[in-house]
C-alpha cells in the first residue's frame, strides 16, 4: 500500500471517529479503510487505534503521529499546488483592496497591465479606507499605507514608501506670503484631510526622534484627496499631500513647493495576505509587479 495514501486514510478516520463514517467520505469500503490503519500499525510495529464494538479512540503513541500526519499532508498539498500553480500560471480571480486614492492612482495601473499580460487571471479590485479583515472578507491581498499594527496570521511585505509635501497655488502665495519655516505655517489657511474623528496632523522628520507634528489651522476640511489637490491649485490654501498626487501640477506651475530643502515624511505601503503554508502564484506575482513598479511612480 502507498504509505501517503495511508496516513490520509488514518487522519480521516480518526477525524470522523469511525472507520464506516471516513469509508463513506472516501469512497471506499470500512474493510479498506481498517487495512490501510492495520498497514501503518504493522509497519510501526505499534498500536494507533483502540478499537472496541462500540467505539475507536486513538492511543497515546496514535495521537502524537496523527499531528505528523496531518503536517506531513498539508506539506504533500503544497507541493501539489506548485505544480498546479505552474500548470495553470495566473488563472483563476484575484481579489484586492487598496486605499481609495492610492488604490486608484497607483495600484490601479499595476493590476491592469497583469490583467492586459495574463489573460486567464481574473481582477477583483475595492477601493476603500477601511482596513479589512482579509478572511473574512475573501480578498487575496490587501494594499496599506502608514504604520502597520501587528496582525498574526498575516504576511507582509514592504513594497513603496510615498514622500508627502507641503504645497500652495501662486496666486495664494501672493496673497498670504510665503512662508520661510514651519512655524510660520500658524499664520495661514491649511487644507485639511479628514474622514473620521479629529483632523490629523502634518508630519515631518527629525533626526533619531519622533516626527513633528504640525497642526496649522484650518476653515477647510475635505475626505478627498483630489479635492485638497484641487482647492490648493484653486488658491484656498496650503495643502500637505503625497507627492506622487501633485506631480504634475508641481511640474506645470499650478502649486508650487514649500520647505523643498526639508525631506517629506515617508509613509511606507505595504502588501498584506493571509499566512498559508504555500502563497498562490498569482499573489507573488502581483506583489513582485507592485514592489517593481511602485516606487518609479513615488519617485
């Protein structure tokens, strides 16, 4: 007999707490499935099972290599699903989420083009702030930007940081004045992002210690990222933003940059899923394409 093929027949069995109960989940006969036990007890040349009329319950030895045979079996699934993952490349559905304007901008465009190289991969992509419960949810993959909590049974690995920067229109520079420091930044109009609770603050880094947070004042408040960007180069005030949002309109004159010589706070992105003794190919791959492709874009 296939000794691999025993130990699945032994761990169901003892599962199920019958040999009639694994005989009717495996397709075979209770006779075969007493045969395959009966195998791996003769070949250990020790008892697993204590069998009775009314009951079976595992032995002291039983017990200690059921769990070897259960991890030795999860092993033997993984090694099947390399090759099933080899065989069928990136089929099947991915699913995803990502912060809404991250998500939109920067991971949006790294998914599509997989989808455009890997016709047999199917893409289901949800914008949104919340940080979600991958298990329960059913995603694959889970985008995160900022500071990571700590989170058992999740993988995770770090795949661009974004530079914020502290940006205004002309025309309100030349309203307001420019200011020279960031304590200056108590004599203007800030943009403010918030969703929930209080508006958070700016930060900026300091050498071996805490960032400093910054907190101007503000009569604007906005739960878009777009809509700051758009009010800034609309010239209603000073906007703290991510770089890679305000490019162009850094690169055309619409905002221009302040404290340019002071580097911006990195938020670091990171890629998350579920801890499995084997991770689908279609998950590796798009997590290499992500820590490929964007930091280029936060450049």
């Amino acid at each position: 007999m296939d000794r691999l093929t025993s130990m699945a027949v032994f761990v169901r069995a003892a599962d199920l707490g019958s040999f009639a109960a694994a005989a009717d989940e495996l397709d075979m006969s209770a006779t075969m499935v007493g045969k395959h036990v009966r195998f791996l007890e003769q070949r250990l040349r020790v008892q697993l099972i204590n069998r009775t009329t009314r009951r079976q319950t595992l032995t002291e030895f039983g017990r200690t290599y059921y769990e070897r045979c259960r991890a030795i079996l999860t092993e033997a699934d993984a090694a099947d699903a390399l090759a099933t993952d080899q065989i069928h490349a990136l089929n099947g559905r991915l699913r995803v989420t990502a912060p809404v304007h991250f998500g939109r901008h920067c991971v949006l465009p790294v998914l599509l083009a997989l989808v455009r190289d890997y016709p047999g991969l199917e893409l289901d992509l949800s914008f949104s702030d919340r940080l979600l419960d991958l298990a329960e949810d059913g995603y694959d993959l889970a985008i995160r930007t900022g500071t990571l909590e700590p989170a058992p049974g999740l993988v995770a690995r770090h795949v661009a940081s974004q530079a914020m920067t502290v940006c205004a229109a002309p025309i309100y520079l030349e309203r307001h004045g420019r200011p020279a420091a960031l304590d200056d930044l108590g004599a203007h109009a800030a943009l403010a992002y918030r969703r929930t609770g209080p508006v958070p603050p700016w930060l900026f880094p300091r050498n071996g210690q805490a960032p400093l947070e910054v907190r101007p004042p503000n009569r604007i408040r906005l739960d878009d990222l777009d809509a700051i960007a758009d009010a800034a180069a609309a010239g209603a005030g000073i906007a703290w933003l991510p770089r890679w949002l305000v490019r162009e309109r850094l690169r055309n004159g619409a905002l221009v940059e302040l404290f340019a010589g002071q580097p911006g706070y990195m938020y670091d992105v990171h890629a998350l899923w579920l801890q499995t003794p084997h991770v689908a190919r279609r998950i590796r791959v798009t997590v290499d394409a992500l820590a490929a492709t964007l930091p280029k874009m936060m450049a």
